[in-house]
C-alpha cells in the first residue's frame, strides 16, 4: 500500500510538473510591455558652497533611460519590452498635470525625482499607482510620514 501511495505522489507530481511548464509556456509567448513614467522636478536650489561639480540637470532621467536599456537587453530573451515615458517640468502644478497625462494613458508605475511635497501629492492623486522615489532624501517618508504606494531608491540618511 506504502509503494502504491508513493507511485500516486509521484504521478501527482508529475503531472503538476507538466501543467507548470505548459503554463510557463505560454506565458512565455505572450509578450509582456510595461510602461513606466518618468517624472521630474528639481526646484532651484539657490548659490551651492561648492560649483566645481554641479549635479547633472539630467541626472534622475539618464539613470532610468539607463535602466530600461538594460532591461530591454535581458527582458527580449523572456519576450518582455520596457519603456519610458519622460517629463520633466518647472512647477509642482505641471508635475501633478503631467502625472495626471500619463495615468490617463494607463501608466501605474512611476520613476518620481521631485521634493517630498510633490511625492506626497503624487502619492494622493496616484492611489492606484507604484511610486519609486529618487529624488527626495526625506527620512520623514519612511516613517512618520510613510506612504503606502511609494517605495524608495535612495538609502536613508538616518
């Protein structure tokens, strides 16, 4: 009876061996396009102690340009395709109208370098929405001020 239950469990296993491969199968032919938004705002900072080396004005837009290349070169072996759509803006009004564009064109995810003021309003106009901070050092947004759809690419400074 032991050997009978043991050959069950072994077919039982095999049997959800090749269900998994024929689903991953066909998820693998289905292409996958994500999208993902690019937001930035960077008020004027004022006179720097220091202009030997500014800070980019592109900076938060190269890295993400940077990062959708690579994960287009890896992601076409698994049939996915990545792109980024960009805007970059003046006022914390536009970044909100442009935000507001882009969901409208079904983007759910976001790359944000703006302040912590415009995350948290990005924050509560996109509920919907996954938010990667990486602009705003903040320590206050992860933890008395935490919000629930943000997650962060900048270490703490805590």
């Amino acid at each position: 009876m032991r050997l009978l239950a043991s050959y069950a469990l072994l077919y039982l296993l095999a049997i959800a061996c090749a269900a998994g491969v024929a689903t991953q199968s066909q998820a693998a032919q289905a292409p996958l396009e994500v999208r993902i938004g690019y937001l930035g705002y960077r008020p004027d900072p004022g006179p720097l102690l220091s202009n030997v080396i500014p800070e980019p004005s592109d900076a938060g837009l190269r890295g993400a340009e940077l990062a959708v290349t690579d994960s287009n070169s890896t992601g076409r072996f698994l049939n996915h395709s990545y792109a980024l759509v960009s805007a970059r803006v003046d006022s914390p009004e536009a970044l909100l109208d442009a935000a507001n564009a882009q969901h409208a064109q079904g983007l759910r995810l976001f790359v944000v370098n703006a302040p912590a003021d415009s995350l948290r309003q990005l924050s509560a106009v996109l509920p919907d929405s996954l938010i990667f901070n990486a602009g705003s050092p903040d320590d206050r947004l992860r933890s008395t001020d935490c919000l629930s759809n943000v997650l962060h690419t900048l270490p703490s400074r805590a």
